[in-house]
C-alpha cells in the first residue's frame, strides 16, 4: 500500500498542558494531521548514572516524512528536557480514507 511516507511520531512531555500547547501549535503549522494526548504514563529510565521514574504525557503524532525536520525542530525548540524522546514509526497500512486525511491536511499550500 502507498503511504507517502506517512510516521507516527512519539515525544513525551512532563505535563498535560504542555503537551495540549505544543500539540495545538503542530496542527496549527499544518505538521501533523492529528496528535493524541495520552493520559499520564509512567517512564523507567536510566539517567546520569541513576534510575529515575517519572510521570509523563505522550503524544502520538500523525504525519508524512516530508515534515519529519520541521515537527523535530518545533518539538526542540519547545521541549525542556535536555534529551527528548522524539521518534518516528512508519505506518505500514491504515484505512485508506484516514491516510487520505493525513496527507491532505499536512499538505503546504
């Protein structure tokens, strides 16, 4: 199936309202189609040498490759960890109709 190189990014953030701010501003700048807030999440994860857990919000992004650099660069120019997660999954096949969506709605005028 033809895709266009459509991902599903992932980044998490320590709060909800971060997350709801950086999430509206991707759809607004037409960089994703559509991003999920998850409810908090618990992370386990090694950091300078100690173990550490944290409560965090996830947000699942939903674009084309294409606006992969951009989205990465919003999302740094935002995030205030000094190493976030931010990782693209491809998707491999979906309803038709949606992947039509997402590209439409991350297409540049």
């Amino acid at each position: 199936m033809d895709n266009d190189n459509l991902i599903l990014v992932l980044t998490n953030l320590p709060s909800r309202d971060m997350a709801r701010k950086l999430a509206s501003q991707i759809v607004a700048e037409k960089l994703a189609a559509c991003v999920n807030i998850s409810p908090d999440i618990l992370s386990i994860y090694n950091w300078d040498g100690e173990q550490q857990a944290d409560t965090e919000v996830q947000l699942m992004i939903k674009t084309r490759q294409a606006c992969y650099a951009g989205l990465e660069a919003l999302i740094l120019s935002q995030h205030p960890y000094d190493l976030p997660e931010i990782i693209a999954i491809p998707l491999l096949a979906g309803l038709p109709a949606y992947l039509d969506w997402v590209r439409k709605e991350t297409e540049t005028p």
